[in-house]
C-alpha cells in the first residue's frame, strides 16, 4: 500500500537562521513570516536545533528580569525587553528532533507527539534541511475524504494486497471510521484486514463486523484400528 509520506507534505522553502544570528533578528523572523519557531543551521545547512517565540521570551525573560521586579510586557503579557544580546545558538533547543522525506506522515505524527514538539525539520542523509513539517501540515492526514479512504480499502488492501474480490467485504466509512461488514474464507483473515486498514492514511479507527467460513483449524484425521479401517 501507498502511505503518504513527509516529503508530500512538507513545505521545502524553509525559513531559518544560523547559530550567529541575534534575538532580535530571529524575532523579526518570526512576527514577518507568522511562524512560531525556526531551525538554526551551521555553516553547511546542517540542522543544529529549533528557536521558538517560547525559547526566546524564556531566555530574554530570565536575563533581564531583575530580582525582586517584574519584566516589562509587550503584547499578551509576554516579557519585551529594551535590550538584549543573545543569538539564535543560545536561545535553540537542542538536539533537533527531525526527519527524512521519505518517512511516512503517520509515523512524523506519532514522532511529534512523543516527542511534543510542533514542527519537524526535514533533513536529507547528512543531516542538510531539505524541508520542514509541522502539525498544520499533518492535519492533512485526517482530513482524508471519506471516498478515497473507502476507494484505498477495497483497491489496495482487499484485492491488492489479499487478493480478495472488491465486493468481498461491505466497506463503509464516516467521518474516517471505517466498518468493515462481510464473511470471508478463513479466520485468519480478519486480523490482518483489520490490521491494514487500521494502518491506512487518514483512518480514525476500525468497526469491524466480521465472520470467517471457517476457522483455519485442520481436520482431525479419522482413527484407524490395528485392521486400517476407519472408526
């Protein structure tokens, strides 16, 4: 089966900065390009770690907040200093999680949860930023039309993929939920197509209602007496 990948679905005009660049120009970056976070590059595009409007507001927060006083706020309450000298490489987060295009969007979205993290930058064999995926991106997935996620189910799964006749299963999906209706040859066929579609881009979760013909156990063989007649 066909997954959709990262590389489908990420953006591959990254904005982003190096370890040298000041606090005050990542900000700029951030208000112009209406993004919460950045990754910051060496001097040969390698990702190094991830800047974020949290990990500026923290770190300008903790260097002038004087002891005893509250920092002066800007906009929302967010402290706002008159003056500050860091660059991207102290405020970063570091190491980057990250990811390679070629790696399936589900899994970028199970990562990104683990790891609670809300962008992914895309890195080539070296490390190089190739691209970037954030949550936004990875909606996508759940946003999957009702049809084609049907369409995937009787197409690839049951006759691509078990080699089953299109209308061997009743497949009906809403809203991502995919039932799944019918009776099929043997037992053990049940797991496995719940199994695969459970797996497919875009499913929420998997009904199922259904029955085997048989249950895949063999034949008890007929005793035989001492003569060789069947008992």
């Amino acid at each position: 089966m066909k997954h959709i990948k990262v590389g489908d679905l990420m953006t591959d005009e990254v904005v982003s900065v190096v370890t040298s660049t000041p606090f005050k120009d990542v900000a700029k970056l951030l208000a112009q390009h209406d993004i919460s976070g950045l990754p910051v590059l060496d001097d040969e595009d390698r990702v190094l770690g991830i800047v974020s409007e949290s990990d500026l507001i923290g770190l300008a927060a903790a260097d002038h907040a004087p002891v005893g006083e509250e920092p002066d706020t800007g906009r929302g309450g967010a402290p706002f200093p008159s003056e500050v000298t860091f660059t991207a490489g102290e405020a970063m987060s570091a190491p980057a999680v990250t990811v390679h295009a070629d790696e399936t969007a589900a899994g970028a979205a199970r990562l990104m949860a683990r790891r609670g993290v809300e962008r992914l930058p895309v890195v080539d064999d070296e490390d190089r930023l190739v691209g970037i995926v954030t949550r936004r991106d990875l909606l996508w997935l759940f946003l999957r039309p009702d049809s084609e996620i049907r369409h995937r189910v009787v197409a690839d799964i049951l006759v691509g993929t078990m080699g089953l006749s299109a209308d061997a299963v009743t497949v009906h999906v809403v809203d991502g939920i995919v039932t799944l209706e019918g009776r099929l040859e043997k037992q053990s066929q049940i797991p496995v197509l719940i199994r695969l579609t459970s797996q497919l881009d875009g499913v929420v979760a998997v009904a199922s209602r259904l029955a085997a013909t048989h249950d895949g156990s063999l034949p008890t063989p007929p005793h035989r007496t001492a003569y060789g007649m069947s008992l």
